[in-house]
C-alpha cells in the first residue's frame, strides 16, 4: 500500500488572510482518516492507499472505506468539475484562488464527504449500515481516464495533468472486492463529476459483481453538452467501450441508455435542481466560454434539462426523478438553484413532494418508482 504523502500547495503571492484561511480550513474541517488496517473494525471510516495510484498533479491518491453489519454495498463518487483541454487543464481549483478553475487536482479534501450526508454515518441516513466504499475525485476526468495529459501551466513551463480516474477506481474496487464480494445489493451513486461517472461507470461494477442481480444507479447532479467523445479517447484515453458510447453531444443521457441497454434489469434514479448553478456555469462556458452565469444562461439549462429527462424517460420509463428547485444563495441574481444534495446533509432536509432525497433514494433501491418534482420544469 502506498504511503500517504502530506501536501503543502504553493501559496506564495496569496494575500495573508486567505492563506490563514486556507490553511484554517485544512486542520479543522478536514482531518484525516486513519489508514485502513488489516482488520477494519464496522462502522469506522478508513483511508486506503492503493499502490501506483495517481491524482492529477502526481500526489498519492487515496480512497475511503468503510464496513458496514449489512452485506450491502455502496460505491459513491466524489465530485470536483472537469477537465476537458489544455486551458482547463492549467487551471486547477485552489482555495481562496478566483477567476477560472475546473477541477479538483489533488485529494486532500476527500475524507470529509464519508462523514456526512447519505455517504455518512448519522441514524438518519437510511444508507448507514451498509459498506462504502467512497472515490474521492482529483482527476478532472470523471473518473474514467487512463492517460497522461499535457499542457502547458500558467507561469509557462511544462505540465502533465494524469488523467487516472479509472485506473485509481479499478484499484479501489479491487481492494473492495477482498473486503465485500458478494453484495446482496449495490448503489452506485456520486454527485457532480461523480454522477458523470455514476452514468459511465454503473456497467464496469455491474461487470466486477456478476452474482449480484440487485443494482441501482443514482445520478445527482449532472447534465452537460459537448463534443465528449472526443475528449473521453483524446484528451483522458477513457477506455474504448466507456468512449464508444458517447455517441452525442450529451455524455448522460448516452451512458445511461447504454447501460439501460446493456442492463435493463439495473435501476436508474435521476436527480437535479431546476437550474444548477455549477452545471449552469459549466454549460454556458463550453458553450460559448463566457463563466459568469446569468438568468438567460439559468432559463437554457431548464429547458435543457427537460428535454433530457423527457427523452430519458421515453427510452427509460421507470427512470425515478428528484428534481429540486432550493435557490443557490450565491446566484440570487442569476436565479439559479443549488447543486448536489446525497454528498451534504441537504439530503436529509430537501424535501419534494413530502419526500426527502435520502428517502427518495431508499425507497428507489427497493424498486419503488417515484416520479417526483417534474412539474417544477
């Protein structure tokens, strides 16, 4: 197993009150897992190293694990945008950074979504007994590179961004299948760029299980159009049956009628805000490169949005929906609403139709079809 390496971010030329504050920030609200020993006790939440594993800025990467009493399975991506060129490539996120930035390049804050939320451990969370095994993101390739990609950085010297999602994931489930093989039952589930690659990833678990004839994937948060064909064998060297796939201009819809297709029995939950503000954003800058979101940039993705769903269900039509319309404080003059709910406790209080995300969830797992907030599109 690797070793964990302690990352210390250049920070120099940042004003004094955000490095206090970045650095505040990293020894309070996120501390570390411990590593996972050989006999992990239930219910504790451990950091597995894998050997060879890769962020994108060449740190170690970790994962996290946890066992749970039931033999059920849980396997949730983490989120953090995406890379898609030699531009977005140069613009990592940092904390306290502005401007322009795309993706999460490291996994220093990745311990702190298995605590929280559906991934969590509270007795609210109907998902709590079960093993987990969380994927943090620091790849900018929504979990399903294999490539080395370069570019070149913003103080002109050369840089490569290791797009490893996949082969970090391949290692995970490697180790979660010493640790559970023979779920029962499995979700697959992630938010953001994790429920991009909930849509292309569903079928490689379905694959690492082949008892397992109970699975369902939850997709929170995610819908973007773009060439990503090109950019999933090009830019990350996805494998070829996950880019073969992405045979549109929109990478959701393309992997979930994929797996729909190749797995009919696997169910499918969908769930977003009417007007997501980081997916918004994200639509609108590859669209036509402008990063400030606004009301008309909110109005397209609603319409888009439906017409993804209304095209998802005609193919798909026990595809449950969980579409939320809570305001994004931070877009008040864009109108636009929040993004992500399963990875905050958001889920446990967001509440449509009398039914919370998190009961949404549950209940979808056990085969219970619900149709809920279309009407808010």
């Amino acid at each position: 197993m690797a070793k964990r390496k302690t990352y210390k971010e250049d920070r120099k030329g940042w004003p004094l009150l955000t490095r206090l504050l970045a650095d505040y920030i990293e020894l309070t609200r996120f501390p570390e897992l411990p590593e996972l020993p050989e006999q992990p006790k239930k219910g504790k939440n451990y950091e597995y190293w894998p050997d060879g594993a890769l962020c994108a800025n060449d740190n170690p990467y970790h994962g996290c694990i946890r066992l749970g009493s039931a033999n059920k399975l849980m396997i949730g991506f983490s989120g953090g945008g995406v890379s898609v060129n030699e531009h977005t490539a140069a613009r990592p996120q940092r904390v306290g950074g502005q401007g322009e930035m795309f993706y999460s390049d490291d996994v220093r804050f990745g311990d702190i979504i298995p605590r929280i939320g559906t991934f969590g451990t509270l007795k609210k969370n109907p998902f709590r007994d079960w093993n987990l095994l969380f994927v943090p993101y620091a790849t900018g390739d929504f979990h399903c590179g294999t490539g080395d990609f370069p570019y070149t950085d913003l103080n002109g010297n050369p840089a490569v961004l290791h797009h490893h999602g996949y082969i970090n994931f391949q290692k995970l489930l490697t180790k979660i299948r010493e640790l559970v093989p023979n779920p029962e039952q499995i979700l697959v589930t992630g938010f953001s760029a994790g429920a991009f690659a909930t849509s292309l990833l569903t079928d490689t678990v379905a694959a690492a299980f082949p008892k397992c004839r109970d699975i369902t994937a939850c997709v929170d948060s995610a819908m973007m159009h773009y060439d990503w064909q090109r950019v999933a064998r090009d830019v990350w060297k996805a494998p070829y049956e996950i880019a073969a796939r992405l045979t549109g201009d929109e990478i959701v819809s393309d992997s979930l009628l994929a797996l729909h297709k190749n797995h009919p029995g696997i169910r499918i939950l969908y769930c977003c805000s009417v007007r997501d503000a980081a997916l918004t954003q994200m639509e609108m800058y590859l669209e036509d490169g402008r990063w400030i979101p606004d009301k008309a940039a909110g109005v397209s993705f609603q319409q888009k949005l439906k017409e993804m769903l209304d095209n998802l269900q005609k193919e798909i039509p026990e595809l449950s929906t969980f579409i939320f319309d809570t305001p994004d404080k931070n877009s008040k003059d864009a109108a636009l609403t929040v993004h992500c709910l399963c990875g905050s406790n958001a889920a446990f209080s967001t509440v449509v139709d009398g039914v919370s995300c998190a009961d949404w969830m549950m209940r979808g797992v056990g085969g219970e079809v619900l149709k809920l907030g279309l009407g808010l599109l």
